[in-house]
C-alpha cells in the first residue's frame, strides 16, 4: 500500500512538476474532446428526433372497389396477421368528418360532397412491431393485395430521411477514429518530452537497479490526471454551450431538437477516452525505455 502511494506521489509530483507543457496538451485535449462532444451530441439529437417522428403506429390501405363484402373479407385477412393489432373502415362520410374535426380551416370542406373523399382502412400495428424493418414488410404484404391501391403511412416522407442519421453516424464514427488517432499522437509525444528532461534520472534509477513499474506508473497517472481534467473541461464546456443554446434561444421558439447525452453515455466515452490515454502513454514510455536499453523488466 506504501508502494502504491508513493507511485500516486510520485505521479502528482511528474504532473505538477511538467505543468507548463502538460498545460498545453490539456487545451489541446480540451479541444479536441469539445470538437467530438460537439458532433456526438448532434448525433443523439438527431437520433432522438427521428425515433420521436418514426414512431409509426398503422398503416392506411386505400382500396380500388367499394364493395362492402370484399371489404369485409380482407379486413378478416388482416386482422389474422402477426403485425397487426386493430383493423377499422373509414367510409367517404367518415373521412370527411375526421377531416372537419383535425383541422382548422373548415369553410372549403363544406362546399366538397363526401363521395369525392377515399375511403381506407387503417391496420393499427402492435407495439413490438413497430419498427422500419417490420413496418416496410408489412406495407409489401398488404400491397400485394389486388384489392389495394395504396399502403401508405403518414410519416413515410420522414422515414427517409433516416438516411441522414446513417450518415451523420458513419461520419461521427471517422470524426471520432481521426481524434483518437490525434490524441494518442499529442499525448504520446508530450510524455517522451517530458521523460527527456528526466532522462538523468532515469540513469540513476537504472544504476539502483530501479524496475520499469517505478518508472512508468507514475507517468501513467499523470496522464490520467490530464485526460480527466480534459474530459471535465470539455464536458462542461459542451454542456453549458448546449444549455445556453436551449435556454435562450430554442425553447424561446418553441423547438426541443437538442438532446444532451444521459450519464451512462457519458462515462463510457470518459472509459474509452482513459483507455487510449493510457494505452497511448504506455507506447511512449515503453518505446522511450526500450530505446534507452538501461532499465531492468
């Protein structure tokens, strides 16, 4: 336990000690993870806001005859089908009144017969089945029918745009490989920087017969110091600029698209961001070492 605290020392002390350039590395880091909170936070957003609009919950199936008893078999046809959970028939009369009800202006629909409005039925989906996937085979299944026009739902303009949240994910997934491979790099040279000044020391330790693990846990804790405070930077910053974003303007103007990432997402990118900085720091230290030839396994 001694041990471990002395290495826990000794590593305050190498963080403190390199302050000046470690400063420069935590702005940079700082950066770099504020660029990524950025965009990640757009991505959860974005995915939020095409899971609400997706939320299909039937499927209108608009008809080429109006013969009641065809109309009623198929409805049986439907109602048997795994996906589907409630079947109803909207008549030309009661699609005129739905419309009269839902909506506004009213004074151009009274001056419209009802026989000029469709008729439909519309195929309630159960819940476990409302997904695209399944949503998508259904409207094939039904459109296969001859006595189906059209399967259509309301939100199917919507769900192609999905496309855009494929894309913004696939370019969040190469933002975030092109800042890992950047701060591996920054905090990889940083550490050998900061060993160069101590490479007198490093002799000394190699004459005692010092082992690597005096040498590189240390170092390694200092680079858990700096991404921690870099990670707690960035993350205020992302926050508070989101927050202000929502605050002052969003919400004003009566839009909710900004959705800030839960905790749980938050610590797994703090996990990741330990494990590259560590790893990272590891490499620099082991190569320095190595290339040293001095210090015993």
């Amino acid at each position: 336990m001694k041990k471990f605290l002395f290495l826990i020392k000794r590593g305050l002390n190498f963080f403190s000690t390199n302050l000046s350039l470690n400063l420069a590395s935590i702005l940079t880091t700082t950066t770099i993870l504020f660029v990524f909170h950025i965009f990640f936070t757009m991505s959860v957003s974005l995915d939020s806001f095409f899971s609400e609009l997706t939320n299909i919950q039937s499927i209108r199936l608009y008809l080429k005859t109006e013969d009641t008893k065809k109309i009623d078999e198929f409805m049986k046809k439907i109602q048997k089908l795994e996906t589907v959970e409630e079947v109803n028939y909207y008549s030309p009369t009661e699609t005129l009144k739905y419309l009269r009800k839902n909506t506004n202006n009213i004074n151009y629909l009274n001056n419209i017969p009802a026989e000029f409005f469709p008729h439909f039925i519309e195929a309630k989906i159960k819940e476990e089945y409302r997904n695209l996937d399944n949503i998508r085979e259904l409207e094939q299944t039904l459109n296969d029918y001859d006595i189906v026009d059209v399967a259509s739902y309301g939100e199917k303009w919507i769900v192609n745009f999905t496309a855009l949240n494929y894309s913004m994910k696939f370019f969040l997934f190469i933002l975030t490989a092109l800042l890992a491979a950047a701060l591996s790099t920054i905090l990889y040279n940083t550490i050998k920087i900061n060993l160069y000044r101590y490479i007198d020391e490093i002799k000394i330790y190699s004459l005692v017969g010092a082992s690597r693990t005096f040498i590189v846990v240390p170092i390694l804790i200092s680079v858990i110091i700096e991404s921690t405070i870099s990670y707690l930077a960035a993350t205020g910053l992302s926050f508070g600029a989101f927050y202000l974003l929502n605050e002052k303007l969003l919400h004003n103007i009566g839009i909710y698209l900004v959705q800030l990432p839960n905790a749980l997402m938050l610590l797994i990118i703090f996990a990741v961001l330990l494990f590259v900085s560590v790893l990272a720091g590891l490499i620099s230290v082991k190569t320095f070492l190595n290339n040293m030839g001095a210090i015993n396994e």
